[in-house]
C-alpha cells in the first residue's frame, strides 16, 4: 500500500473511520430528532425543517409497503429532477427496505425499458413533465405502480427567483398514476424497520460504455463509506449550507449534497436546473458554505459577466470531480474567493470518492489522495505487476467503498476485481499515475487513447494545454481517422463569446503547435455552441466520437 500521501493527511484528522452499524435511513431519523425546526431543505425560498422530511420519508414508506406491496430488498426506481421529493421518496424507499434505483430523468422510453427490465423495479417515482416516457412501461416487466410528483406543490406563492420551467409547472395529474399528494396522504405507519449495513441500498447504473448499462450493489454500508467521510474530510456540520447543483441521481451529487448534509444536520440549498445567476444568488443570499460540483459549471459560473460583483465570502469549500478543472479556470475561483479547488475521484461503483486532495494542500488538476480506509495502486493492465511512482497504469482500489458487484453480471465481475495480499481490488478501468508525494493523478480512460500513427495520445492532456487558450471556453478532444496516421487529434472548441467572431481553427491549431508535441496537436478544430453534457455535466465525449465516426463512414 503506498502510504507516502499521509504526510499530507490532514492533521485533525483520523486516518481511519468507524462506520455506522445502522442504515442510511437512520442518518435522517437522528438528524430529525436533533433538529426538529432547522431547515434540511431550501428550495427557492421554502424552508422544509427535517421535521417534516422525517414524516414525508415515512409516509412514503408506508403507502409503499401498504398500497404498493414493497417487501425487503425490492427495488424502487427514482425518476426525478431535483426536488423535495427526491429526498423523500430516496429515504422513504429505505425506510421501507427497499433498494433505490437512481434513474437520470434525461433517459427516453426506450433507454428506460433496460432499466426497469434489469433492475425489476416494483415502483417508479416520477416528475409529471417525465411521465410520458415512463407511461408506456406501466405494467411492464414488475413495473406495477407510478407515482407523479410536481415540483411546484413545494413552491411558496411568490418567490423572486426565476424558476426552471419544470418547476414553475401547475400541478397535473396524468391518467394511472399516483398523486405524490395521496401518498403522503395516506396515512399509517411503516412495518419496523429490518435491514441492516449489509442490506442493499442503491442499485446506480454505470454509463454503458461497454454495452448495456450495468448496475452496481451498493448497501447501507458502502453508502456510509462515503456519505460520513465527506462529512468528516470536508468538515459538514449542523451549520453547514449545502449548494446542490449536482443531480442527485448521480453518485456524487447524491453523497456530497445530500446524505452527508442530512448525515450532519445541515441545510441543503437545492436547485432543480442549473443556472449560474441563480446559484450566484442563492450561495449570497443563504450563506452558503459547501459546494460540491462538476468542473464545467464552474468554468460557466465564473464565465458570468456579474461574478466579481458576487459576494462569495460564505464558501468555506468548493470541489468536485468527473472531469479536471482548467488550471486558468482554477485560478480565477482562487482570486474571487481565496479557495483552491478541491478535485476528488470516484466511480458509480465506488459510491462516490476513493481519492480528495486534502483542503490545505489540494493539487490542481490532481484526483487527490487516498480517502479514509483506501489501499490505491497503479498496476499494468494487462500483467497486474504494480507500478511505482510517476509511471502510467490502471488504477485500481480497494476500500468501504466499493461495490458488492455488478446487479445479476457475475462473468462481469471476473473481469473487475482481483486479490492481493487477502484484499479484494477493483478496476477502475482508468489510466493514472501517483507522484513521489503519493498524490494520484488521472491521464484517461483506458478505451479512449488515440493512437496517431503508433503514439499514444491522451485526450484529457490536450485538453489541459488547450484550455489555456484565451478564446477557449470549453474543448473536447476526440480521434478522427487518417488516410495516414490511421487516427489523428480532433477538437471541438466552444469559443467564449468575446471571441466567436474572430477566432479560427488554424490559430488554434498553430497556438497548439507550438506548446506540445507534434504528435498531440489537434491537426482539426472543429467549432461548436454548445458541448453533449450527460445529466450530471460531463461532457460526452462518446457522443462526439461517435458522430465523427458516422461521418467519416460517409466520407
């Protein structure tokens, strides 16, 4: 176990955590009885105190078990934007013993058909404004009932912030669907509650980046894992306030602004859609304290014309991961507020991180060290054989953390995990390094290195340079094929708005040229107002190179 990053660990705190015997439900419920009055939610100005979180979770534990027939380990799926709801119907679900199936409400009908086919789910709650997609698999497979939530039912009659359209919805009641309001309303207690740390919690699924979308085992104590070490590494107490802009189906956003926030007793601040005036707004108006997101909303946060004028003094923490934060982008968060961006790692099947740079001595551009009860190693991919310091390797984990394995896919997790030394490890499937200072450090996925004529290209370290360009607000780089080479170095550049008139490819192109080898520099550039983003804010690049193959097929 390389153990040269404890050096850097941060002092106050243990290098190991004791994890709760209990539940992930039982966060809430102690929250709850701590905190009655204090608010868990905010929600464009309506103050939901855990109080009547606590009795909404139960209510929906109860018409679950009573109306819906939920027994212990079945699954219930969560098709929602971010809302109240979600955080009720998440801890309501767990109450009753059911496994959440987290579900990104940008999923069509026919992407949905997987997800409820292989995850067997019983019940599906649902935002109105989705619910047509979800109508048809009504009766299909397990899929028996459906419940319908507005987002507007938890809007105060008058707010001055603008509202997603979603939100400002009336509240509509499709034909075979369960009001949210009658669940709520139905009354009666849960059954005791049965399930235990190794009970099954969450059942994600991965992207499918190779085939079907799998899903991952999580139990109440791989959440634990996760959910108590952000608390602690990130100091979330009762006191912090929590800006959620991250969907909460996602593993981080799920986590890091929601269970370890509730874990804690603080306020979340949540916000449906993104949009950076408004995040502005709340983080000044609320005090906010902790802000958990994705690299590209902080690149279109800072890109605000109003951002200087912001007060952002509140923010103790700002962080996240999926993708690395421009170095030029860092920086300007570092001149407004005094914080260096804390980058972290992890994967659906990790539940969230397995690595976070320590708060006073974060690296940029870097996954950070080793969480609490992590071994992290870098091997060769194909011999296993372990790698030492600054060379390129799979990384792969062994921690609380990680999943019990794939949902019904054992040939899969043959492929994933292996033992050494008594541990069970597993592949992230991700190209990385450490330093002498045991600080990890990602270089890409394993599958989307670009070989240009027999050298390795990763996109992500052009990527890095290109973000430097004064005139590049966001860059994504693929491979597209060569008569020559066999594959060359594409990118498709958003240019800032300043700069969209007067910006070509080939300035970018020379620009490139001369600040990385020839073999790295994009020979193509290709402009774009806007890049595929998953609904987490990553940006797909599978869906870029999936495009540029189809037309070159036609060329």
């Amino acid at each position: 176990m390389i153990e040269r990053h404890y050096e850097f660990w941060p002092r106050r705190l243990p290098r190991s955590l004791s994890l709760p015997e209990t539940g992930v439900f039982h966060n809430l419920a102690v929250s709850a009885a701590r905190y009655p009055d204090k608010p868990a939610i905010v929600y464009y100005g309506t103050e939901i105190p855990y109080r009547r979180l606590l009795a909404e979770a139960e209510g929906v534990a109860s018409f679950l078990q009573r109306e819906a027939g939920v027994a212990r380990g079945d699954r219930v799926m969560l098709y929602l934007q971010n809302s109240p709801q979600f955080f009720a119907a998440f801890y309501g679900a767990l109450r009753a013993g059911a496994a959440v199936v987290p579900v990104n409400p940008m999923l069509t009908t026919g992407e949905l058909e997987h997800h409820v086919a292989d995850s067997g789910a019983k019940v599906a709650f649902c935002g109105q404004e989705l619910y047509g997609r979800l109508a048809p698999l009504l009766g299909w497979e397990n899929l028996e009932h459906a419940v319908v939530a507005a987002y507007s039912d938890y809007l105060q009659e008058e707010t001055d912030l603008p509202l997603p359209p979603e939100v400002e919805a009336g509240h509509e009641v499709p034909e075979g669907a369960v009001p949210w309001g009658e669940v709520l309303a139905a009354g009666g207690s849960p059954e005791p509650l049965e399930t235990g740390p190794e009970d099954m919690a969450l059942l994600p699924y991965t992207s499918g980046t190779t085939g079907a979308p799998k899903g991952c085992i999580h139990t109440n104590r791989t959440l634990q894992a996760t959910l108590v070490g952000a608390a602690v590494w990130n100091t979330v107490t009762q006191e912090a306030v929590a800006l959620c802009t991250l969907p909460l189906f996602h593993v981080t956003g799920m986590q890091h602004s929601m269970n370890a926030p509730v874990y804690a007793g603080g306020t979340v601040v949540l916000m449906t859609r993104w949009d950076r005036e408004v995040a502005a707004e709340l983080i000044e108006r609320h005090r906010v304290t902790h802000w958990t997101n994705i690299s590209t909303m902080v690149v279109d946060f800072l890109a605000s014309p109003r951002i200087a004028e912001r007060d952002l003094s509140s923010l103790v923490l700002v962080g996240g991961g999926g993708a690395a934060l421009p170095e030029a982008v860092g920086e300007r968060l570092y001149e407004l507020t005094g914080l260096r961006y804390a980058e972290g790692y992890g994967l659906s099947e990790t539940i969230s991180q397995t690595h976070i740079n320590p708060p006073d001595r974060p690296k940029l551009q870097c996954l950070g060290i080793p969480s609490f009860d992590v071994d992290a190693r870098v091997v060769d991919p194909e011999t296993l054989e372990e790698l030492g310091p600054g060379k390129e390797g799979e990384i792969v984990v062994c921690g609380p953390q990680v999943f019990r394995g794939y949902w019904r896919r054992p040939e899969e997790d043959e492929k994933v995990f292996f033992w050494r030394e008594g541990k069970r490890f597993f592949r992230t499937g991700d190209l990385g390094y450490y330093d002498e200072e045991g600080y990890f450090f990602m270089v890409d996925r394993i599958k989307r290195m670009i070989n240009a004529g027999g050298y390795k290209v990763w996109p992500a370290e052009v990527e890095s340079v290109l973000y430097r360009h004064p005139a590049v607000q966001e860059v994504c780089v693929i491979r597209s094929p060569d008569p020559r080479r066999g594959e060359t170095v594409k990118a498709v550049v958003v240019p800032k708005e300043e700069a969209r008139a007067g910006i070509t490819a080939e300035e970018i192109i020379e620009w490139a040229k001369e600040r990385m080898a020839a073999y790295k520099y994009p020979r193509l550039v290709e402009f774009a107002d806007e890049l595929p983003k998953s609904g987490s804010g990553k940006i797909l690049w599978r869906v870029l190179q999936e495009r540029e193959e189809k037309a070159a097929g036609g060329r």
